[in-house]
C-alpha cells in the first residue's frame, strides 16, 4: 500500500485510499495543493462553501498533474438545488466534472431526497463519476432509496461507530473520515503517545494508519509542508493486533462538532 494505492466503490469506480482535506486551507491554498500534489496526494477534498476552490483549480494548473491522475472530492450544501450547486462547483473548480459529489449535510426536515435527486441528475449528465453524503445516519440513508457511494464523517479512534462501520460495510459504502485527526484535540492523550513510540511515528500518523487499517478513508488537513510530510508517511509501518485493540478501546465518542451525527 503506497499514497496512490486504490480501493474500489460499489459502482466500479475507484478511489485513492487517503486525501487531503481543505477545510479552513484558506491562506495559500494554491501552494498547499501543489506541494501535495509533488508529494504524492491523489485525492482532495473541499466544498462549496470552505471558499478553497478557486485555490485548489490553482495548485492543480501549478502542479501540470494530468485530471486522470487525481481524485476530486466536493459537496452542496443542504439547502438550494443540488444540481445547479454542482455547476458552480465546477466552475470554481474549473473543471468539467469531479469524481465525487457529496450533499454536506442533512437538511433538518430530513434526508434531503429532492438534493440527491439532484445529484443522480448530475451523474447522469457526466458532471460526476460517483455520488454520497455527509453525516448522515443510517436511518436517514435508508430514507434516500439508492445507496450513497460514501458517507463522509468525523471518525478516529477517539469517536466513531462500530454499527456504522457494519452498516458500511453490509451496504458497501465507503467511510470517509474528515477530522481524523481530532483537530489536535486527543494528540496528547497518554495511550495514543505510547503506541506511536513503539513505531516511531507521531500520534498524527498512527492516527491515520489506523483509519487504513480500518479500511476506512482518511482525509487529514495540513497547511504546513511538515504536516503534509508528516502524514503521508504513514505507509512503512503495521499496527499490531494488540496495539489496535488499545486504539479501538480509545472510543469515548468524541467530536469536535460536540455530538457524532451518525450516532
């Protein structure tokens, strides 16, 4: 497994198996994708509303990578015509389509059929390859009918789902984590510092490789050249058993937004 290895998705469809995300990679956003573009990242993620997206079209063109060696990751947001958000996302993208278009968030009133619809519209019309949603419960996945590619949600050793992950997995959809790394929140927790001394490796990474082992995506932000380094290297080394117990036994369902949505 390297930064470019690729899982597949229900659809036939293939994705790298991390990112990096882009949530508040608001100052030099340009310099950020194109350092990890040379770094060997073939995935990101953004959204209409982080105002990155002009940035990443940027650092796309600066980096000369080819579209069909990268991964494109946005979404709409959950109110307004899904349809006509993923035009403007592709404008800002400057792009004519991405590789997966995700509804941010459920609307309060409920799933939010009338936005997926609007994304299978989308599909349909070649805009993008593959479709999904973000924090969103299994419950409100049912409600949608046809099964999202993906659910994007806060996930680490700290907060996460084993029902979900089972429900995931039964459903083969794919669990994306943002915020897999706490947002540094749990970076000095005692145990985690101990099994990354067994490995040499910092909290951050053994934060990631444990969502790979996990076979869940990881997508960590970094607006430093050390942090972006610093978790992509995280392909030579192997939890082990035991040490993975010790993370998984770490859930206290902690989330940086106050509550997990999917729980």
């Amino acid at each position: 497994m390297d930064p470019r290895t690729e899982i597949a998705l229900r659809t036939g469809n293939r994705m790298p198996v991390m990112g990096v995300g882009t949530w508040q990679l608001t100052n030099d956003t340009a310099g950020t994708i194109e350092a990890a573009l040379e770094l060997g990242y073939r995935m990101i993620d953004t959204s209409g509303d982080y105002g990155t997206q002009p940035g990443i079209a940027d650092g796309i063109k600066r980096s000369g990578i080819d579209r069909g060696e990268f991964y494109l990751v946005t979404k709409v947001e959950e109110v307004g015509d899904a349809y006509q958000a993923t035009r403007k996302n592709l404008d800002e993208l400057q792009l004519d389509h991405v590789d997966l278009m995700l509804i941010h968030r459920p609307p309060r009133t409920g799933a939010g059929e009338d936005l997926w619809r609007g994304l299978i519209r989308a599909k349909e019309e070649g805009l993008t390859r593959d479709i999904g949603v973000s924090n969103y419960s299994a419950d409100l996945i049912d409600a949608l009918g046809e099964v999202p590619t993906v659910n994007q949600i806060e996930w680490s050793p700290f907060g996460y789902s084993e029902d979900m992950l089972r429900y995931a997995t039964e459903r083969h959809i794919v669990i994306q984590a943002y915020s897999p790394l706490t947002r540094s929140k749990r970076l000095r927790n005692a145990a985690l510092a101990e099994v990354a001394a067994k490995y040499n490796k910092s909290p951050a990474q053994v934060l990631i490789r444990w969502n790979l082992r996990r076979a869940t995506v990881p997508i960590p932000k970094a607006n430093q050249p050390q942090h972006l380094e610093e978790n992509i290297d995280v392909f030579d080394f192997e939890i082990s058993e035991g040490d993975m117990e010790i993370l998984n036994g770490l859930n206290e369902r902690y989330s940086s937004l106050g509550t997990l949505p999917y729980v």
